[in-house]
C-alpha cells in the first residue's frame, strides 16, 4: 500500500484517534512528568508509573487538491502525520479527495497542531482586489471525491467565522503559495514589504482570538525537520522550533538558513511578530508569525487540561412553516417535503451552555436512524434544519419521525439525548389560489370567483373551507370527500352557507388531507372586495405626509378618488395616479389640527362594466 492510499484509508477516521495512536497516549504523561524536573532531552520518553494521567496533543493533517502535486502532498502529509504519531499526539487525516470544508471545520475544533497542504491564494497578488472570502486560507474539495485539479478556497473571513482551536494551538501552512512571503514559481522574488505583507494577512485569521492559534509558520518548500517532535521538546519557544536546523543539509531552502533576517511588529494581529527566513537567492520560503516566545511547555499545556464538563442542552423545540398546520387538533409538527416551496423543512431550535456540536439523529416508526445532522452551535440559541430526506438524499415515506438531539464539545463530552417528535406528509402539494383578490358579490363578471387549487400525490380524503381572518367558519366547498391522486379545484364566489355576501376583507382557505400516515391542513389567505389599501405608515400624526397605496381587484375605467376623514376636521379629497398595472398611489398631506383618533380612509372607483365600487379602512391618528 502505498503512502497515498493509506492517507485515503486513514482519511476516513473524523475527530477520533487511530488506534496505534491512542496507545501512544501516555508518551504525554512522560513528558509532563518530566518537564516538571527538567530531566528530559528526547522526543520520545518512556512510559511511567501507572497513576500518572495526560491527553495527546491533537493533530490535524489536511492535504487539499492540488493538481500535479497532489500525489506528492499526500506523500508529505502521510510522513508528517506518521511523525506525529510517533511524537505521541493523536492525529486526524483530512486528505483529498475528502478534504472538504465540513470535515476540516468539525477535526479542527479544539486541534493543538494543524497542517495544510495545498494551494495558496494571497494577497498581495495579481488577482485582484483583496477580500478574504476566498484569499488567506486553504483550497480544499468541493465535495467527497471531487478530482485532484480542481479546488473551493475558504479564505480568512470563513476561518474567523467556523474554525475554533485550541488555545495557542500551532498552525503550519505548507507548500501553500504568497503564505511565506514568496507567490507562485512563475513569478519573481518580492521586496521585503511585499512578501511581509502577504505573510502578515496569511496568518491573520488563524491569530485571531476566537480562532485561537498562537503561532503560524508558513513553508514554501519541503522541510526536511521533524516539526511534531522538535514541539514535543520541553522549554523551547516556537521560535526555536522554527529555527531547527535540516536533517539533509544542503537541501535549498529546507530547514533554519539563519543568513538574511527580518523582524517586525504584525500590522494585522495586534502583539504578533512576523520572522522571515529569507534565502539569498530564492527568496522568501520560511516564515513565522504570531507570539514567537511562546513555549512548547505552554502549548503542551493547553493538552494536559482535558474538559471533562458535557455541556447542557436546553429548549429543544421543534417548529415549521405557518402555511402547514396539524389537523384534527394533533400537536405534532407537521411539514411538508415534496418539493413545492411551501413549508419544506423543519426548524429544531435549542439552546447551549457552551459552543458545541449539536448532532441530531432522526428515526422513523420502526426506530431505524434514516438521517444524521450535525452542525456547530456557539454557546446560547442555535439550530438546526432538517429537509425531510434521509443520508442518500430520498425523500422520507409520510410519517411520524423522532429527532433526538445531542450536544458534544470539542473534548467529546456529550449531553444528555433530547427528543423531539415532528410529522412529515408530503400527501398535500401546491395548494393555492388563482387570484390574490377577486369581487365575487357586485354582480358583474370580472372577477367573480377565486378557485382553489390543489395537487395530491396520492389518494386521499379531502376537506376545503373558507375562514375568515379572525378563524370563524364562512364556507365549505368540500367535506370529508375521496380523492384519487391529481389535481382538482373549487372556486368560491365570495358567499357563506346561507348564500350571503361576506364582507370585504381577508380570507382563509384551508384544505385538509387525510392518509393512512395522518393529516395535514394548509391555509392559504385570498381577499375579497373590490380594493385593499396600504399606508406607508399605518399609525400616522396629524400634519404627516403619507403614501397610499390602492390595489384595485377589477380593472378600473378610471383613477381611483380617495375621501379622508380625521377627527375634528372637514373631509377633504385627494385624486390617485396609476404607477403600474391595477395600482394606484397617493402622496396625502395629513391636516395639522383636528385630534387624534381614528383616521378614515375610502377609496371609490368605477370598474370597466360601469360599476361603482367602494373601500373603507381605518387607521389610528396620532
């Protein structure tokens, strides 16, 4: 097997330890035994005494998609990961082709050493202009199994946004482009300002404080140094490290070349230094940045204080659309995946102690998990949408489906499981109305009836009313009745039961449809009369410029008239001007005296079949 296909093998191990790594743990223990007494000069101690208790280090090793070079990453990435396994830590392979964003933002929370591989996208450069959505951060794939030429970068601003280490936690950017100071092979070696430029904004979202690293170092080229075990070294800084000399001497640019230094403060990261190595011909390959005092024992120690406290999670809470309501007084929750845009998905809302995953396993009746969520949650109220499918991206069969929901740190401390129980029904598709308004009782035929339309997808037993906005019963249009899959509609003419008009104003219909799997209702509003009119300010003073805004059902012979009324004055007039099809507008100066109450407005008109039509509405005044 070749280093390539272990790295793809490993690859697959998410936030876990290999097992010949775990058993390497207690090469910590040594060294913090030892360090306390200051009897230690390797890098690979022996086992102590039992009782003695530590944690590795965690190391994350990503290799990104990188053209022709990948193969030849993946070898380096492999070594580097063997290195820090045998240094004692526990590592995590994030290797192409699975080197996707979600997995290196779930392996890197609480990480103590992190190394990329890959393409670097920099500034400055010539692919303008400068933003840090995609430039200052790693080239990873697009999805599992994307090829080795192609690549998504995730710039400083998703870094600051997503990525959590461990406190001073140690960052390697490797083989990257612009990260060390120099850009791509084709282009000449930069000024000094230059190249300190680019490696002070390579480095800038990983120093950041919510990301947590202490230092980066960035490398142009292979180093032939042992980086997990010259960390793993008690009371040297990350300056030394960085100035480890090559095991191949004579190797360009590999290792500590100590000939032509540079020191300065960071411009980006407020307290940070910025080291260049610079080679006197090839310019810029080795660089450091960030607190170069900090020592292996401090970073050491973020490893030796493990979290043992799960964090607590609260308030789980399962909710969907207002469109999809329960029937037959169930409290489930229902919603309604089938791909009509009405209500699709079903929002968790929780709440947690600390920044945390929150992982969600949905079961069906038989108890078999048919989708698993996962998804960072910083500490307070977060949450969590599932789409109604399962892990192969199938709609899930009409049911009732448990969501249990699990907060886990980045230690692995896990809360307690929290159900919640949602139902999904897909039976009831793109329920609507032909018409957002229609006049159905002024005895022409311009806009006599609104038909209610709606698709099953399968069999099913119906039942469509109309509602007034206030929820008491007007109409029924169909009840209880046995409907084959397809569409079918009613109209309604604006009547109740008793074949009397209803007033103008906002309706409701609602249909229900009934399976083996349950019900589910949908509500969908409709508005009958011949106007609806809208103020740009629906509390206005006295004395106040308002816009009025008159959506005409029917089409009209001629602009609308508005009459306004405010307390304590005379009615007065103000004509409206069409701005686009069946709308009109009104700039009204409100009068100034008069007192506050309540503010009239009608709108009258005159449809095309000579019918004159009338709207009242009222405001309050101030």
């Amino acid at each position: 097997m070749t280093a390539s296909d272990r790295g793809a093998q490993r690859a697959s191990a998410v936030i876990r330890f290999e097992a010949h790594a775990v058993a390497r743990m207690v090469v910590v223990a040594v060294l913090a035994a030892l360090v306390a007494v200051g009897a230690i000069s390797t890098t690979r101690p022996d086992p102590v005494a039992a009782g003695a208790s530590s944690v590795s280090p965690r190391a994350v090793i990503i290799v990104g998609p990188s053209g022709k070079s990948t193969s030849d990453y993946l070898k380096e990435g492999e070594l580097l990961a063997d290195q820090a396994e045998d240094a004692g830590m526990g590592v995590t392979r994030i290797f192409h082709p699975r080197a996707t964003w979600q997995r290196v933002v779930e392996s890197t929370r609480g990480a103590h050493f992190v190394v990329y591989f890959g393409h670097g996208n920099g500034w400055p450069s010539p692919y303008p202009p400068f933003q840090e959505n995609t430039k200052d951060g790693f080239g990873l794939n697009a999805y599992e199994g994307a090829p080795s030429g192609s690549h998504v970068y995730y710039g400083g601003n998703r870094i600051r946004e997503k990525i959590r280490l461990a406190e001073n936690a140690v960052v390697m950017i490797y083989r990257a482009c612009y990260a060390a100071g120099n850009g791509e092979d084709s282009q000449p070696i930069p000024s000094r300002a230059i190249a300190t430029e680019r490696v002070d904004n390579f480095s800038a979202a990983f120093l950041a404080n919510r990301v947590g690293a202490g230092v980066v170092m960035a490398y142009r080229t292979k180093q032939w140094v042992n980086f997990p075990a010259q960390l793993m070294k008690p009371h040297k800084t990350m300056d030394d490290v960085f100035q480890t000399r090559s095991s191949q001497p004579g190797w360009r640019m590999s290792g500590w070349m100590g000939e032509i230094l540079y020191q300065t403060d960071s411009d980006r990261t407020d307290g940070a230094r910025i080291r260049l190595d610079q080679h006197p011909s090839g310019g810029y390959s080795r660089a450091i940045t960030g607190d170069l005092g900090l020592t292996t024992d401090e970073w050491l120690g973020a490893a030796q204080e493990p979290d043992a406290t799960a964090p607590d999670l609260t308030d789980v809470t399962a909710s969907a659309g207002g469109d999809v309501e329960p029937a037959g007084g169930d409290s489930t929750v229902a919603f309604s995946p089938n791909g009509d845009g009405i209500d699709e998905t079903v929002t968790l809302e929780h709440r947690v102690s600390e920044g945390a995953w929150v992982d969600v396993d949905v079961t069906d009746s038989l108890g078999t998990v048919v989708r698993r969520l996962s998804a960072w949650s910083e500490a307070g109220l977060g949450m969590t949408t599932w789409n109604g499918r399962d892990d192969e991206g199938a709609a899930v069969p009409d049911g009732t489906y448990r969501l249990s929901v699990t907060a886990r740190d980045s230690s692995d401390n896990r809360s307690g499981a929290v159900p919640a129980d949602v139902r999904a029904l897909s039976v009831l598709r793109a329920p609507a109305w032909d018409a957002e308004a229609f006049n159905g009782t002024d005895g022409d035929s311009l806009a006599a009836t609104a038909a209610f339309d709606v698709e099953l997808m399968r069999a099913a037993t119906v039942s469509l009313r109309i509602k007034h906005a206030d929820g008491g019963m007007v109409r029924t249009l169909q009840s209880d009745a046995a409907f084959p899959a397809g569409t079918f509609g009613a109209a309604w003419d604006g009547r109740d039961d008793q074949g009397a008009a209803v007033e103008d104003g906002r309706y409701f219909g609602v249909v229900t449809a009934t399976t083996e799997a349950g019900s589910v209702t949908h509500r969908l509003k409709v508005w009958h009369g011949p106007f609806r009119l809208r103020a740009s300010d629906k509390t206005p003073s006295r004395g106040q410029r308002v816009r009025f805004t008159v959506l005409a059902t029917e089409p009209l012979a001629a602009d609308p008239r508005l009459t306004i009324k405010q307390p304590g004055v005379n009615a007065f007039y103000w004509n409206t001007a069409k701005v686009g099809p069946n709308e009109y507008q009104a700039w009204v100066t409100l009068r100034s005296g008069g007192r506050a109450g309540m503010l009239q407005v009608t709108v009258t008109g005159r449809d095309v079949a000579s019918r004159s039509e009338s709207y009242l509405k009222s405001f309050e005044l101030r």
